[in-house]
C-alpha cells in the first residue's frame, strides 16, 4: 500500500477526551474514527488489525468444531421475551418500533435467537454436540462509551455457542474452549488471567473471565502473585491470601477480554429445547456461550504494546509487516517495494514528499514491527530497524528477505 | 465438512410463502433461515456462498485501487440533516431514540457518513482521487420484504465510494468500475444488462443499474434484443425501438443486482467538502457511489442456476467443490475425504446413516457442482456426476484430483 494514497492521514494532536494510550494512539495513528459516542469507523488501517485478529480467532474456533455463520442485527420483540431478557436488558438493549409499529431489537447478544434456531432444527441425540460462532458487529447501549475502541455502543465481536445432551459433554468442550482461548491471546500477544465470575444468576464455576491485568481496564479482579488463581472481585471481596497455594493476593484493575458462560437447562426450560436422546428419552438442550470482543483485543493490545512515540504491534496482528520509507530515492524504493510485495511481505511503502522527521514519527505512531528505510546513505542496501529496537542494520534486499 | 455434523439439515418441504425458485431452495436446502420479515440469518452453507461472492467482489474492488474499511450501522441524525435526507429518508430508514433521547438511525446507505469523513481528512489535490469501500449489512424498512433474501429488511452489500476534483477524473473511474462491475457479475456466472437510471434527482446519464432478466426481479426494464443499449422504464417508457441500432426493443421484469450513482458537485455543497487543487484554487470534492447486493446476488444466481430438483451452483461461489457420498462406505470414503481436503478440494462429505435416495435428493437440492458417489458397486473407484450433468464415469482418485 502506498501511503500517499492511505486513508486516512495521522493527526498531529490526539482526541481531547483521550484519557488511555490505545484511544490516543488508535485515533492519531489513522487506525478508527469516532462517528458518535461510543460509534467508531474501522479505518483501512484499523480494518487490516481487525482482520488479523478476527483470522486468530477464526482459526482457533474452526479447530474446535465451530461452524461459522451469520446471524441478524435486528431482532424480534417475542423471542427475547421468552426469557424475560426484553424487560430486563431493557437499558442496554437498542429497542425500537418499526414503521408499522411493530417492535424490534438491536442484538446485543445472540443468546436468545441461536437457541430458537436450535430448538426448530435440533430434535436428536444424533445432531449433537455441536458449536456454531459469527464474528460481527453487536450493539449496547453504555451509559459511558470510553477508552475510544475499548467499551463501545457498537463493537465487533466473536460469538460462539456450544450444544449438548449432558452435563459431562458441556464440562469438557467448555475446558477446551478455555485453552483455545488462551490460544487465542497468546496469537495476539496478551498473557491473560482466567477469573472466576459470578456469571449473573449462575454457580461461580460455570462462568469464567479472561482478564488482561492493565491500568486502562474497568473490571476489578483479585488475583494471587504465584499461581494461576484469579477472581473477579464482585465474588471475591472477603479473601484474604489465595485459597489454592495460600499466597498473597493483589486486587487491580483489569480490561475483561472475554468470557465464557455455562447456561445448563436455563434456556432448554425458558424457551422449550428438547431432544431425543440415544435412550429415547427426551432431555434438555444445554447451551454455552463464548465471546471475545475483537475490537476490544485491538484497543487492549495497544495499551500492551506502545511506547511513549506510538504503537508497536505484535507481528501476527500488525497491519503491515514491514514500513518501507524512502527519503529522496523513491525510483529505488519502488523496485524494493515490488519485490517484497511479490514475496509476500505486506507492505506500507511511505513514498509522500514529506521531512525524514515526519516520516519516522508516523512510523513510530503507526507501529509496524519492522522499518525499512531507503536513503542515500544506505547506498542500495535497506536499513532495517525494529520497532521494538535501537539498533539498525544495513543488509541487501536478499539478506532482509532471508532473515524473515 | 461432515454433513452429519452441518447445522442446519436439509427440510422436506418449502417455506410457505415462497414464490421463487431461489427463496424456495436456499429455505429448504439449509442456506438462510428466516428470523422476521426481510430479517434473516446466513447459515453455513449460506455464508460460505456469500463469502465466496464477497471474496470476489474484494478483489475486483481492491484491483480498482479501492480501500476496505467498515463504517458503523449506527448513525447520527445531525449528519443527514445536512441533505435533507434524514426527512426525506423516513420511510426506509430506521430511526429511533436512544434511552437517553438522542437520535439516531440504521445505515441504509453511507453516502452522508463517508462525505463527513472525507471533508474532516481530505483537503489537498495530493490526497486525491481515491476510491474507499466496505461489506455489511444494510437496514432497510421495505415496506414488502420478499422472495427471501432477494429484498430484505437487513441485507449485505458492498459499497464503494470514489472521490474526485474534476468531471473528467470522475468519468474516467467511474466507467472503469463499470467494468470492474461486469467482471463480478461474470464471475459469479452471470449476465447482465447495463440500463441508464434516472438517478433520482440526478441526469440519467449520470446512473447506470446492473440488471439481470428474470423473471423473480421487481424492476421493470427496457432493452433492445440485438445491441447492448438499456434502460429502466421509468425513463423510456415512450421508447419504441432501440435509439443505438434501430433494432426491435423488449421489455421485461428484472432483477437489479448493482448500481452507480455520480453525485457530482451535491455533496460538497450540501456538506461543505472542499479541497485545495493543484493551481491553489479551492475545488469541490466530488463524489460517487456504487453498490452491489451481496446476498441478492446469492438469490439471483439461485434463481438463474437451478432445475426442479434444487440448485446449481457456478464453481467460483459454490459452498464446496465437491460432495463425496458414502453409500455404506465410510471407511473407504473417510480416506478419500481426507485425501481431497489435503489436496486443498473442499469438501462436504455426506457421512450418515441415510438412504442412496435421500442423500442424492439433497445432493441435488444443496447443489455443489460435483458428486462424487463410494459405493461397493464403485470397487474402490469414484463415480463421478456433475450437478447439471448426467452423465457418471469411474475415475481413480489420482484421475479424479488430476482432472480438477
């Protein structure tokens, strides 16, 4: 991509209300754009990230059985009322009347309409278990859209949900989807804490969080220094040192990058979901669910990965592998340019008529792991800098190719 | 994939008020499940096919110098109050208040949103032209959604929008996208006809629809038998014979599966989007607009490629390549599913305890181009048929991965 034609530019001043360096950083980088509260574009930049990740995620999920689809926005009044969830996500939950009166809902969620697609498909022992997930825009109405990208009124993200006959089955594909979780941010470069969660109206144990320990979070969570235990604080409030190796326990602030719910029977009896099973007896559907919010894990992993100058993106999320600059030599870039392109490394080739100074801060800004700068001192070889390093190297167009 | 472990299975019978071949087959063959009126849910196979068209799509787009981004669903009403279109919009355009009262609406279209973005980033000739476009769903409240996902209330769609600082530039992109339109349609295996639109308020030269005859479309078209030369009725209802070659002229009801608009010089004006030329004058930034119906392209080619058994899908958007079924043979025909999936063939694979004759009737109604029947009469051979062929020969699997 050349970057004289990318949309948009970066901005020399960040968002006034920008209180985190994701926000800060992701808006003067050309990565989003805030269209209202809590509303975000994903810029061609920030598509690119989003992308990647939603590929990880993709990936992990297909391993796991799941089968992608797509499920609507917009959704009808009735079914959300066969679980009271109508009424009582009323406040977060986008709900208007159509033209003809008729009322719908935004989705905020999608519990409720895969299980009545389930219940009008699923009727044996033999069509299950089974995981279907979508990756899409959802929409909630926060009372306090904030952090830019980090707690939106409309974000992306993967939903996966997993049907079973019994209690034993839902146990072990959930502890699998728990791994392939930390799969999942692992690819994405964020070591995370599982906390046990309340899960609303269910048993601690059969709702977990994903919690990625940082200043820019909202969640509180208890966790101990040692081992792997961790709580979020709602649950957790009396313990003192940690109940599986009696360590001492720190209390911090935390971005909750996603969580996993165990439902049971909960919507088999609310909303009718039986099927036959290899006995003939007819038995409960059991539903859990799964979400990562993929535009939060764009937010999360800039507030990981930035420095005082700008972003500095994990390799496997990053929009671009390499940031190709020419200063004054863009006949010679261009031939580079092509040929890594032809070698499959992504490129952003900085080919504007701009000061090496301003070049380098966009770099800095932007994040791409490796800078590639072509000048007259490089005298036909590339200097190469990480973005994540001090030192640069002068290797030829051969030997940079190799080394990746 | 197996099919034993496909959500959704085939159904029986068709959707009661289906009155096209397309909503007909892709309701029965598992493709889309429908949640409300014109609101439905892409299932598996369904958004494999829509993926496929999408792929498509982004390539020729991309090929046009085209950027992806996404942009919100969730829009602002202070932003098109500036056209007027928030008024004059009521009827198609979900619109409603948040809890907190403030308005807004459901993108039915984004040319109000891109125009803001563009007059907040772009103002220098350097910056310009450039072409930007995205994949989403749309809303919009039809007063008569129908035919299944031909016209729905919520609806995929690629809009690309280009900008420019002269006519000339303007004319030349625009007419090179109307090849880049030809060559999708070509792909996805389809014909159309390229009719002069009135454009609303616009000249009809300045608005072209893609138009595919057939008999489930809702458009009214005028076009000559011999040349290329079309138009929509509303503009040529007086028209008697062809005005390019003289030749007799027919009318028809047709399926519209694209369209362009130029704008011209109305956005800058109505939003005040200007930018500096070359020669230090301040210029318009003009702007045009061309869409193409993601999922009604997916109805359309249903509606195009199929017999009374079901549908036939063109290779380039099929769900799968192939669909190997087992009569009996699941160890044999396990083998060979694996051996396909490694030669990168994708694959269903009908696994399950069911008849010869159910598993050829939803070979047939679920439409993959070709099937490949293990039976013991096949003697470690394959048995080849393609969906709109008859005839069947035995191919080794060498012979078979070779012929491909």
């Amino acid at each position: 991509m050349l970057q004289s034609r990318l949309f948009t530019k970066t901005q020399k001043l960040p968002p006034k209300d920008a209180a985190s360096a994701s926000h800060k950083f992701l808006v003067q980088g050309g990565f989003v754009d805030m269209l209202m509260a809590g509303v975000y574009t994903y810029l061609p930049l920030g598509w690119r990230v989003i992308n990647n990740i939603s590929n990880i995620v993709r990936e992990e999920m297909n391993n796991m059985g799941g089968q992608e689809m797509l499920m609507p926005a917009m959704q009808p009044k009735n079914i959300w009322e066969e679980t009271g969830r109508w009424a009582s996500l009323e406040e977060i939950m986008y709900q208007f009347k159509d033209q003809s009166g008729k009322e719908a809902g935004l989705a905020a969620t999608h519990e409720e309409i895969i299980y009545d697609l389930v219940r009008r498909n699923i009727h044996s022992y033999k069509d299950l278990p089974f995981a279907i997930y979508q990756i899409q825009n959802k929409f909630r109405n926060e009372p306090r859209p904030r952090g830019g990208i980090m707690r939106g009124r409309e974000f992306m993200m993967k939903d996966l949900y997993s049907f079973h006959l019994s209690q034993e089955d839902l146990d072990v594909y959930y502890n699998q989807v728990k791994e392939a979780y930390i799969r999942v941010y692992d690819r994405c470069g964020l070591k995370v804490k599982i906390a046990e969660a309340s899960g609303g109206m269910f048993t601690q144990k059969h709702s977990h969080e994903f919690q990625l320990i940082s200043e820019a979070g909202e969640d509180d969570i208890v966790y101990c220094e040692k081992c792997d235990w961790a709580q979020n604080e709602e649950i957790a409030s009396k313990i003192e040192k940690c109940p599986v190796c009696g360590g001492k326990i720190r209390k911090g602030k935390s971005i909750e990058v996603g969580n996993i719910f165990q439902f049971g029977d909960k919507y088999a009896k609310d909303m009718n979901g039986y099927a036959m099973a290899s006995d003939g007896q007819k038995k409960p559907i059991l539903m859990a669910s799964y979400g990562i919010g993929i535009s939060r894990l764009v937010a999360s992993i800039a507030e990981i990965y930035h420095d005082e100058k700008g972003i500095i993106w994990p390799e496997s999320v990053a929009p671009f592998q390499v940031h190709l600059i020419s200063l004054g030599r863009n006949e010679e870039a261009e031939t580079i340019y092509q040929k890594l392109i032809k070698n499959n490394i992504s490129t952003l080739y900085d080919d504007r008529d701009s000061s090496a100074g301003e070049k380098f801060a966009d770099a800095d800004l932007i994040g791409i792991p490796e800078r590639v700068v072509i000048s007259a001192k490089t005298k036909g070889k590339l200097e190469v800098k990480k973005r994540n390093g001090k030192e640069t190297t002068l290797l030829t167009l051969e030997e940079f190719i190799k080394s990746r």
